[in-house]
C-alpha cells in the first residue's frame, strides 16, 4: 500500500487522462520526511469535545499541532488533553472552517497554550456568529490563509492541504454555493509512510433538497489516494463520507467525533453502514446516535499511536 513503486504507477496511469497527480507526487520536489526518531512516539489524539471536532497530531520530538477546538465550552476538554499529551506549545492550531464546535474553543486554548500560529481557509464568514468574531478578535495577530497544495510541518509530521474553499489541489473545484462545511479545508497527515486524511466538515454531495450539499469529496479523493486512518468529516452526517471517498481511500481505521444525545443525528446510520462495508475499524468518541454493535465507543478520548513499523493502533 505504501510503497514508492505503487506512487509511481499511479503516475504513470493518471499521465494523459485528465486527471490530477496524487497528492503524494504533487509535492515531489520536496524533501520527504526523514522519520529518523522513533514512530512509537508519534501519537493522535481525538479529544472528545463532545458535538465537536478537535485533534492533537504529535510529532516523535514532541511537536505539536491542533487541528479545530471544539465549541467553546469544550476549551477546558482541549486544554486537559493537552497536559495529558504533556504539550505546552503549539506549532500551529488549524481552523478547518469557521463553525463554532470547530473554531469555539481555539481563544481559550491560545490564551494558556503559546501558539506560533493559526492556520484557516481565510476569507470571512457571512453567518451571524458570535464564535467566529471572537475567533477573529483573539488570533488577528497569528492568522495566515492556508491555499491547495500548501504544506505545514511540525518536525517530521507533515500536513499537506488538498482542499480550501471548495479548490482542490491538483486544479479541480466546485461552486460551494454559500455551503461553510465545503469550504472545509482538508488536508493529508504524513508522518514516514503513515498517511491519515482529515477534512473538517467537509461535503460529499449528500442531503436531501433543498439540503444538498456540494460533492467536494469526489475531487479530493481523485488526488488523495490510499490511506492508513479517515477522520469521518462532519460527524458522521449523511452529507459526508461518500462511496467515492472511500473507494479511494481504502481506510483501515475510521474515527467519527460526535456528541451524545446531539440534536443532528450524528453519525447516520448510513454512513457507519458504508464505513464498515469498507472494511474500516469504526471508533467513536461517544455513543451519539449509534445503536451498530460493530462500531467501538469510546466515551473519551481516542489515541492513535505507531509500532516500529509505522502500523497504527487504536486505544482509549
């Protein structure tokens, strides 16, 4: 699965039919994580915010990046998760987009833990919204755009954006038609030969009228290609996680953050069926909505750690 020469044919496949490279050879020209210190020590950590995303990617060095806060209530959540990790410092926080259960708890978290900066789709955000103006107020200083193809590192841990306000890398976008969760942005983590793909609420094209989403899954998965871990986007909603996705993907492990008793349904039935019919590993933070016996419930936080082969395991 992860080997150079399975990159290389897929170059030489998609060469002349119209299609973007995979992400993995966008970024040739680029120095590769060395993954000279012990993958042991890498970790993630999906830290249980309830209705709400949030995620700690720690390199072996003990570097380290949040992806998303959670609401603001789940502040307190990402800060003990933090100390748990023995984090005092971030590299970078990443706004995937500016819904308050992703960007809420982030001032909280930059008020106690120093933060060299904070990463988002740029832009604004039309809605009324109280989170995202105190999002605005409290990281002015640290902000910076993230765009397709862009790359953010922490020591040997890579992010690599494939998606930002509906633009994939590789060229490909669709009209987002005022949609914030598929304005997403998306990103693949690297760590060695270990990938994982993480796409905040990103969408898929699913809904019912008038609820349609736009399919912005299809055109990632085109350039993402096959990975170890999914972060399922959106909570499991049914306007996420495509076949297509998956059928690319190929994901071994799938983690859904949700909330019990959440007023959404999250994470539809449908979507744990598909996850599973893949033959991924479905592992939730909380119980939420799902009644699949075959689905591992967390009620907490959920650690993704490596052996000395890079092979990942799942604990709580």
């Amino acid at each position: 699965m992860r080997s150079f020469v399975i990159a290389i044919l897929h170059l030489f496949i998609l060469a002349g039919c119209g299609m973007p490279d995979l992400i993995t050879d966008q970024f040739a020209g680029e120095d590769a994580p060395s993954n000279s210190l012990h993958s042991q020590d890498f970790r993630v950590v999906f830290i249980d915010v309830g209705q709400g995303d949030s995620t700690l990617i720690k390199s072996p060095d003990g570097s380290a990046m949040l992806i998303d806060a959670g609401a603001w209530e789940a502040g307190t959540a990402v800060l003990s998760a933090l100390e748990e990790a023995r984090v005092s410092e971030l590299k970078a926080i990443v706004a995937t987009h500016y819904h308050a259960d992703h960007i809420g708890g982030i001032p909280q978290v930059i008020q106690e833990i120093p933060t060299e900066v904070i990463y988002d789709r740029g832009h604004s955000y039309s809605g009324n919204s109280p989170a995202y103006e105190h999002y605005v107020e409290a990281t002015a200083s640290k902000r910076k755009a993230l765009n397709p193809c862009d790359r953010i590192h922490a020591s040997e841990v890579v992010l690599q954006t494939v998606a930002a306000n509906g633009e994939v890398c590789g060229g490909s976008n669709t009209a987002l038609e005022g949609d914030e969760n598929a304005a997403s942005l998306a990103f693949v983590v690297e760590y060695g030969e270990f990938r994982m793909f993480i796409g905040g609420d990103l969408t898929g094209g699913g809904g019912n009228f008038p609820y349609n989403t736009p399919d912005v899954e299809s055109l990632v998965a085109d350039v993402v290609g096959d990975v170890d871990v999914l972060k399922a986007s959106h909570h499991g909603s049914r306007t996420s996680t495509n076949q297509n996705l998956l059928d690319a993907l190929k994901p071994e492990h799938a983690i859904i953050s949700c909330g019990d008793d959440n007023d959404h349904g999250h994470p539809h039935s449908s979507v744990v069926e598909r996850l599973l019919g893949s033959g991924a590993a479905v592992h939730q933070t909380e119980q939420c909505s799902t009644t699949n016996t075959n689905v591992a419930i967390a009620n907490g936080n959920i650690t993704l750690t490596l052996d000395e082969n890079e092979v990942p395991s799942i604990s709580f």
